[in-house]
C-alpha cells in the first residue's frame, strides 16, 4: 500500500468516526434524557451503549492522527483506548443489569415512549451501514482499534432492534417486564463486548 493510499484511508477512517461521534452524542443523549423520563432500562442502556460509542470514536481520531505522525506512540494509544472503551461498556453494563433487576423485583412499569421506538427504529436503519463501513476500512488499513469500534456499533444495531421489539411489545398489558428483561439480555452484551475489547 502507499503512502498516499495509507493517507486516504486514514482520512476515511477520522471522517468516519467523526460522524459516529455526532451520531452516537445525538441519538445517545435523547436515549438517555427520554429513558430517565420514562424509567425505561433497555432505552438507557442502548442511550450509555451510545455514549461510550462517542468516546471510542473520539479516541479513534485521536489514534489516527496520532498514527500519521508517530506510528509507535499511535501503537500505545490503540491499546490505551480498546482498555478504555471497555472498561467503560462493563460500568454501563452492570448499571443497566442493577437498574432492571430492581425494576423487575419491584415490578415497576416503564412509561410508554414513542419517541423512543423512532430512535431504536432509525438506529436499526442506519447503524448497520456504519458498522459494516467500520469493519470493511479496518481490514484496509489494518487496525484493531476501528475494528473494535466497528464490533461496537453493530452491537449497537443489535441492541437497538432489541430495544425496538421491546418498547413494542409493552404496549401491551402485562408485558412490561419485557423493557426490563430486554436491558439484562442488553447489558450482557455490553459486558461480553467489554471484556472482548478490553483484552483485545
């Protein structure tokens, strides 16, 4: 590969996890402000799965900035970021997995949302495209890091169809354990996703 090939990647990848960046800040902190309204485990949890997907695609640009400049020092930041991306998404999994199970012990009932089925139903549409796109300049450029930032983000697909089928599925009477259960299938993931990246 040349150099410039090598540039236009890297570029690529700054590019890609700036939009991240944008996506995950927006869609996590409306998640979030509308899961804490509506007491609904499985929205929080996808909203601080997308908050953590910030984090690592700001760290990604800082790695990839770094890399064009000192290729050694971007070595050491790549490690530094998989352990804090990780430890960060087993914290956001172990609070969502304390958060439900005292839902689900006390039987509290979320709050409906409709706002929050259109943000899983639009994370559904579209984060699979960013995943895939993640995955596929991973391979290209190689780093673990985008790899691992890409895993992240189909999780997040993942986790928002789950959430969406979830919000759905309360609507109806006596299923509003579903948002509760669904954030503990939630917060396993994000915690196998965590230890992945952390000893990546």
């Amino acid at each position: 590969m040349t150099d410039q090939m090598r540039q236009l990647r890297i570029s690529r990848a700054i590019l890609l996890s700036a939009f991240s960046v944008a996506w995950s800040l927006v869609i996590g902190a409306v998640a979030v402000a509308v899961a804490l309204s509506t007491r609904s485990p499985s929205l929080a949890a996808f909203g601080l799965d997308a908050v953590v997907d910030a984090a690592a695609s700001v760290t990604l640009i800082w790695y990839f900035r770094a890399r064009t400049r000192d290729p050694v020092r971007a070595e050491r930041l790549e490690k530094v970021t998989l352990r804090v991306v990780g430890t960060a998404l087993i914290v956001a999994a172990a609070y969502v997995a304390v958060r439900s199970t005292i839902l689900l012990i006390d039987g509290v009932a979320p709050g409906r949302s409709t706002i929050g089925i259109v943000i899983a139903a639009v994370s559904v549409a579209v984060l699979p495209f960013v995943a895939l796109a993640k995955l596929r300049l991973a391979t290209r450029i190689p780093s673990v890091a985008l790899r691992s930032d890409g895993v992240l983000t189909g999780a997040a697909a993942l986790l928002a169809g789950v959430v969406l089928v979830a919000l759905s599925l309360q609507r109806y009477d006596g299923l509003w354990w579903v948002d509760p259960a669904a954030a503990l299938v939630i917060a396993a993931v994000l915690a196998v996703e965590g230890a992945r990246t952390v000893m990546a």
